[in-house]
C-alpha cells in the first residue's frame, strides 16, 4: 500500500499513527550495502519474506529515495519500484508492505504511469490540509564538493541522507544538501521540494554570486573555484568573498604582499584573481594584470614596470614600495640588464633598491658611469641618500677635523677613486696639500694611555674614511661621546710593518683586518671592484658597531688606522711609465717606494718623492700617484665593464699617509671593580685557613688561586662579599689570582697565613 502525502505536518501525523499499527518499521537505508549505494531492494523483499512474513511492515524513505534516483528508475534495466509494487503474493498471504511517500505524486506516476485495476485499492492519497508550507530545497552535490562543504550543512552519501531526510526538513533555512557520488541520478525538479544538482563547482559558484558573470573559468584550477564555495555567500559580490577569507576590511596591496611569503598558494591566487575583476590606476593593478597566474606576480611586479616607466614614472615608488613589501631584490644579471637599457641615470638609480650587496654594487657602477659624464656629485648622491645612506656620506659627507685644503682633497679623491679613473692633475692636486701641518699619531693616542682604554687599529682605513666613519659612530656608539677626532701622520714608508704602534704603546687594543684585505685582494671569490668599494663601505660601518662593543667593556676606545690606501696611484701603475729606481735599491708595494742599502746621493730624491730612515735603513717615497719601475698588477683591467679590486700603499700621498684618531669616552663611567682583602692575616685550623674578600659591586661567578691552591668560594651579602677556603695550607704568604665573571683582576691581593698558639710576651700569662 502507498500513501501519497503533500504535507511535512500530516506526514508527521501520519508515521505517528501508522507506527502504532505496523508489526514493523523498515529503513530502506538499511539495505544500502555502503555509505553511497543505493538500497538493495530485493534483498529487503527477501528479509520481509523470511522474518516478518504475515506482518504489516511501514516501509520508509521510499519517497526520498525516489527523488535521488529518478533518472536510475526509469530505466527498465535498472528500476527497482517497479518489482516493489507488483510484486505477487498468494491472496492468503496477510503481508502488508505500508509505504508513505512525501511530495512524490508526480514523481511516482513517471515511474509507474499504469495503474493495474487491482492495485487501485492500495493506492492512496490523502487529502492535504491547508496550510503554509514553508519553501523546501533540496541540493544534491558531486562528490566534487566533499572536501569543501562544512560537514554541518552538508549530508555525506545516500544512506546517511535516506536516514536522516525527515530530520533534516525541520531547518528553519528550509536548504538541506548532500553529497553523493549518485547525483547523475538525480535531476532538477520544482515541486514543493524543490530538487537542484549541482555537479559543476564553477557554474555554481557563478550562479550564486552577485556579479558571477564576470568570472571566466580559466581564471582558475577546479581545485581553486572549490576552495571559494564554503565562504560563498549567495548573493554577495566575488570581491566581498575574497576579501572575507583574505580577512581585510579594505584591499591593501602593499599590506597582502608583506604577508606574500605565508600565503598559501590558494590566497595567492584570491590576491591574483581580485585585481582580475578589479581595475585600478596603479602599478599594483597593471603588473598582476600581465600574469597568467599568481606564479608570476613577483616576476611581473619586479618586471614590469620597464615597459610604463616613460609614461607612468610615478610607478616607480610604487614598484619600490612592492619590492621592499615582498621583501625581494634584485640580484640577476637580466634584470640590470633591463636597467641599463634606460637612457636616463636618474630613472636607472631609481630602480635599484640597494637591498642586497648586488644592487648596491650596481648602484656604484652607475653612479660611476654618471659622474663620468660630468654630473654633479652632490645630485648624483642625492639619488640614494635614503636607500644606499653610506654611499651618499661617502660621496658628499666631509669633517670638520679636514683644513679646507684637505676637504677639497678628499672630495676629489674619492670622486675620482668612484670615477675609477686616473685624473690628469693628480700631481697638482696632491701638492695643495702639506704633511707638515699634521700632527704624529702616537702623540694624539698617549692621551689615553694610562687610562682605562683600548685602541681599536683599522688595517688601511685612511683618512678619507674619517667623515663616513663619524656618521656611523654617531649612529651607534650612542652610549659615547667623541672627545677627539683628529687627522694624523702614519709612519713613512706606509707599510703596516713600519706602523705597528700598538707593539710599544702600554695599552689594549684590537685590531681590524678587513679593510686591508679588501683594497688588495676583494673578497676570495668576487674580485669586482665596484663590488669592493660595497664591501669597504660596509666595513666602516662595522668598525663604528666594534667600537661600541668595546665601550661596553672599556671607558675610553680610540680608533686609529696603521695606513691609508690609494686607488688612484693603483690606476696610474698601469696608465703612467714608471721611473726607473736609483741604482742599488730595491722597489717595493708596486713602486710606491724602494729601499737603498746605502747612504742618499744628492741625484737619488727626485721630485715628487720623500727621503725617510728608519733604523739606518733609507727609503724614498713617492708623495705623488707616479711609481717605480716594477712588474706586477696593482688593479688589473680598469674600465667599467671590468673593473678588478686593487688599491695600494707605502707612498706619502694624502689617501696613504693620513689617517684618522678618533677618541671616544663613555657618557657613564664603568666602575671597575675591585677587590679587597678583610684580613690580611688569617690563621690555620686543622690545616685549612679562610679568607674574606669583599667586592665593591657584585660578583656571581668567582675562581681564585694563592700559589697553585684553588679556593673554594662561597657568596654572601648578594655577592659582594666571598668567602675564601684553602684546605692543606701552609703557613707562609700567598698571593691571590683572581678572576670574576670571566674577567682576570689585575690587581694582585696577598695574605699571610699562620698558625693558632700561644704566644709570648702575652700580658695574659705575665710576660713569660
């Protein structure tokens, strides 16, 4: 017997009655063999038959099965209805199958569209109450959709559906969906269940949006239109979708591509596929707009704005703010390529971000370029004062330790040294300046010799570096405060074996090689002198952040050089003819001096050169950029294209000869601590003795030995004072070696030991 019924309620009503009169209640769900198959309907005709034979069996979802599978029903090869209601039995046979069936009329006459005259009587329909209805859809999903609708909202396989569908009608939504691999089997059907099959995930989501038209399906993966459909709200634009999972309030580019490294691939693409459906005047805009994936939006940031840059030169700070958000910069040869193609310098500095040591680098080659061609060196430097600050001081930076001579010296110099080319009125110029105005380097650094100070010497860190140097110095050693800042005289010849000062000064200090090792040789494997000069202004960044370490340990640091370097006079090795040296001498550091093994004969000084003796050795030395006849290779080629590291030293012009003293003293004192012994005097018992030291600040960690006896120490008193214990002493004096907190105390502290009796002469006993 079926029942037709077109109400929720009276269909309700009407399992509530009949459950009462049914022997049994069957779920065709139950003979679904897996969580997505469809019910077997002979095998539970055959369990009627063998268990519940002669009973009234209420048989349901009957209807909901239906509408799941209509297309599967009428197919007589496949239908199971059919064999359901005509199936025979012997009239004696009391078996009654009661099948209530919802909103399924229609559905119902497709499949059986004749009646045979003897079933009329178990055919029903019972007559509707009025009443509101509310509006009932039915979604029926791919299995496309399993990974991507909340389990929630969506039913998983038939047989979960067919258990659980008059439940289901009780949300208040009135939209109930399921995910079953059977959907082919389904169809769209308008009835009071409104049945929708949704099998194709883009046409989904372009039917429930707002303006989904304007997508186009090869904007995307099916895996990426999946991924949008759980935050997909009908009705809603495609740009409110993605800024909802983005989670921003307003579209930011600069703010998402600073998140660009997090992002998961599928946000990427929602950043890509926004600026796809939106269109704005901007660098942003048009470089996503060139890719034909969010693969290649960095490619295209980075690239793209060589073919707007004449007409939208505003986007460059765009690209800039891009780049420094993506955190990216430029290091391959193709895109300074691109750079160089651009006629106007300005626009090629303006694209280098100076981030890495390679755009730095190629800044310096194109400031280079530039300055041969006559720029003005302060609109040169000006180009990278805030994104290269240590090549723009360089450049244009002076001190106020430089006479005006040496300013306009220095000035020149480090143009030309820039310029990477030899000036043809290097002698001239070198002759505005005299050495003897300067004063001696020892007689600046003895000021602090007996102090509680360091020297920190700077290997060929010439005076030239004097102004940059104090920048950096300013910037970092801000706990203190230069009391002097001075240009001195290195020894001549300026070798580094002719100026180790720090052998017989009293007094600490550290030593820098870098800087040295640099001018000669660059780095081990890149011998790019612009690459060098990169390296040399990031070193004096690195003597400034030295010098403050030290302050950290020392009330006073000076920082001082042994020698200067010239790349001028490493230029004109190659570019002048040397002199030929006097007889009986020997040419050394590319010519820059020799050695004569004999007194000077009046035709020995030429002009241009110094004559020195040290420690009855005689030397001539080139105040001048020429040089002596001597092979060798001062700084290989030398032109743009293939400029090589090289500079040199041991003249006396001002680049070699002059270097910087820097004093520096600490706003705050550090108090040195000291240690004092209590009892200068202790006695023996039972062959140990204790001695107390106290501290005039806290110690936390202390070791101590008195002539080869460790002490074990005990703190008290917040570590100020200690106690000392020596087992198996002898009684004789000791001297203490100390070390607190990892520190050796020069200070030596003595005690005596002695041993307990009586002694006399002692009052107590009437002077025995």
């Amino acid at each position: 017997m079926r029942l037709f019924v077109d109400s929720i309620k009276q269909y309700n009503e009407l399992l509530q009655s009949l459950s009462q009169v049914c022997d049994k209640t069957l779920e065709l769900a139950s003979f679904c063999s897996g969580p997505d198959i469809f019910p077997n309907f002979t095998k539970m005709l055959k369990e009627i038959e063998n268990k519940f034979k002669g009973k009234q069996i209420l048989l349901l979802s009957v209807s909901e099965y239906l509408r799941l599978s209509i297309r599967h029903e009428l197919r007589q090869d496949r239908a199971q209805i059919p064999a359901l209601w005509q199936r025979q039995q012997n009239a004696s046979s009391k078996t009654r199958i009661i099948i209530p069936m919802l909103y399924c009329q229609e559905l119902w006459d497709r499949v059986m569209p004749e009646m045979d005259e003897r079933q009329l009587d178990y055919a029903w329909t019972l007559e509707s109450i009025p009443q509101a209805n509310a509006a009932v859809r039915l979604e029926v999903y791919s299995q496309d959709f399993i990974n991507v609708l909340p389990n929630d909202k969506a039913v998983q396989g038939m047989r979960e559906w067919l258990f659980n569908w008059n439940d289901h009608l009780g949300r208040v939504d009135g939209k109930h969906k399921v995910i079953t691999s059977l959907w082919k089997h389904a169809e769209n059907i308008t009835s009071a269940i409104e049945t929708l099959v949704i099998s194709n995930v883009f046409e989904y989501i372009t039917s429930a949006l707002k303006d989904g038209n304007i997508l186009k399906k090869e904007w995307g993966t099916d895996e990426e239109w999946l991924s949008l459909i759980p935050s997909i709200i009908p009705g809603v634009c495609i740009s409110k979708v993605i800024e909802n999972i983005l989670n921003v309030r307003t579209f930011d580019p600069l703010a998402l591509l600073a998140q660009w490294s997090m992002m998961t691939g599928p946000q990427r693409w929602l950043v890509w596929l926004w600026y796809r459906i939106n269109s704005r005047d901007d660098y942003y805009s048009y470089a996503i707009k060139q890719n034909s994936s969010y693969l290649d939006v960095e490619k295209m940031l980075s690239y793209s704005i060589f073919d707007v840059v004449s007409k939208h030169p505003e986007w460059i700070e765009q690209r800039t703010k891009a780049m420094s958000a993506l955190k990216i910069a430029e290091t391959g040869a193709e895109y300074f390529k691109r750079v160089d193609s651009l006629p106007l310098m300005e626009t090629r500095l303006s694209l280098l971000t100076c981030a890495t040591h390679s755009e730095k680098t190629h800044a310096i080659k194109t400031i280079s370029e530039w300055l041969r061609k006559d720029a003005d060196i302060k609109a040169v430097s000006a180009c990278v004062t805030d994104k290269f600050p240590l090549l723009s001081q360089y450049l244009t930076t002076s001190s106020d330790a430089y006479s005006s001579e040496l300013r306009d010296y220095y000035s020149w110099y480090r143009k030309h040294k820039v310029m990477n080319i030899l000036p043809n009125n290097s002698v001239d110029k070198v002759q505005t300046v005299s050495l003897d105005s300067f004063s001696s380097r020892y007689s600046v650094l003895k000021q602090i010799e007996n102090l509680d100070a360091t020297v920190l010497w700077v290997d060929a860190m010439g005076a030239e570096w004097l102004p940059l140097l104090m920048r950096c110095i300013i910037k970092y050693c801000t706990i203190g405060t230069v009391i002097t800042q001075k240009v001195v005289q290195s020894i001549l010849p300026t070798e580094t074996c002719y100026n180790k000062q720090w052998e017989n000064m009293d007094i600490e200090y550290a030593k820098l090689d870098k800087l040295d090792n640099l001018a000669h040789k660059g780095m081990p494997d890149d011998k790019d002198y612009f690459s060098c000069i990169a390296h040399q202004l990031n070193e004096i960044e690195n003597v400034a952040k030295t010098a403050a370490t030290l302050l950290e340990e020392y009330n006073y640091v000076a920082i001082t050089a042994d020698h200067g370097t010239s790349r001028i006079a490493a230029l004109a090795f190659h570019n002048l003819l040397g002199i030929s040296a006097p007889s009986g001498s020997q040419v050394r550091s590319h010519g820059r001096y020799c050695e004569i093994n004999r007194p000077f004969k009046l035709n020995d000084i030429i002009p241009g050169t110094l004559s020195v003796t040290i420690n009855d050795c005689n030397f001539i030395v080139f105040g001048t950029h020429e040089h002596y006849v001597q092979s060798g290779n001062a700084a290989g080629k030398n032109d743009a294209d293939h400029a090589h590291v090289g500079e040199v030293h041991g003249g006396a012009t001002p680049e070699e000869v002059l270097v910087p003293v820097i004093i520096l003293k600490r706003k705050t004192p550090i108090q040195k601590l000291v240690a004092s012994i209590l009892k200068h005097t202790v006695y023996r018992d039972k062959g140990a003795a204790t001695v107390e030291i106290e501290f005039n600040k806290p110690v936390a960690k202390l070791s101590v030995i008195a002539s080869g006896i460790n002490g074990v120490c005990s703190p008290s008193k917040g570590g100020t004072l200690w106690s000392l214990l020596f087992e198996e002493i002898e009684t004789q004096s000791y001297v203490l070696q100390l070390e607190a907190d990892g520190k050796i105390l020069d200070e030596q502290q003595s005690f005596s030991v002695k041993a307990k009796g009586i002694i006399r002469n002692d009052d107590m006993f009437g002077g025995l």
